[in-house]
C-alpha cells in the first residue's frame, strides 16, 4: 500500500511523552534530552490535550530570558495543535505539515469534546515511510 494512504493508526506506534503545563522549563529541557524527543505534548491533569511545547520554544525562551528555568510550560507552549484522528490518511498529516510550515501534529481520540493525544507524527516519520517505499 502506498504511503499516502497508509492510516495514523498503520504509520505509527502510540504513544506520546506529556507534560504538565505548570512544571518547570528546565525539567521540560532534561525530559526532552531523557527521552530524545523534540517537542512533549503538554496536558491537563486529566490526560487532555493542553498544548505542545518544542526544543525551539525552549531555545526562545532561553534566548529572551536569563531566568528561563524558572518559566512555566504553560507560558511557552503553543496551545494551538494541529491534530488528526487515528484513520486519517498519511497524506493528510503530510498536508497540514506544509500548510501550517509545522513538524509534528498530534494524533487524538475524542473523548466528550476534549482531545486525547495518543501518538506525535513529525515530519521524520513521514520521511522513514518514504523510504519505506518499494
């Protein structure tokens, strides 16, 4: 099957690196360096999408403010995702990568209006299945 119409669920395993939005930006730096990931999806205390906080936010913050470990998730990250469903296609996580000049979206389950984030689809995983390509 090509890898256009490959689903979320078929590209890529579940499963997301999280982080409150009330924990501190040095914390967010070494979670990220632990677990080699390039962005934690930020959530509420229940488990909900709150937003995504990425090594560039952490790279402004430091830039802007000597104070920067002392700063808040909460007032770094942006809380605008870009998300998709499990059975949406490949191609359309690549569209929204272009359209939106983004790396990653968030992949999400709808629980009562509120959004469940199950996995991270960066630019990098759509790479690997090009090259998966026959």
């Amino acid at each position: 099957m090509p890898m256009r119409n490959l689903s979320v669920l078929q590209a890529k395993r579940l499963g997301v690196y999280t982080i409150g939005p009330d924990e501190d930006l040095l914390a967010t730096a070494r979670k990220m360096q632990e677990h080699n990931v390039s962005a934690l999806v930020v959530t509420d205390a229940d488990g909900y999408l709150a937003g995504v906080i990425s090594r560039t936010d952490l790279v402004r913050a430091c830039l802007k403010r000597t104070d920067w470990p002392l700063l808040r998730v909460q007032d770094c990250m942006s809380a605008d995702v870009v998300t998709v469903e499990l059975d949406d296609p490949m191609l359309r996580v690549m569209e929204l990568l272009v359209d939106h000049h983004i790396h990653r979206v968030v992949a999400v389950e709808r629980h009562n209006g509120k959004l469940k984030p199950l996995a991270v689809l960066a630019a990098g995983d759509v790479v690997y299945h090009m090259a998966q390509e026959k």
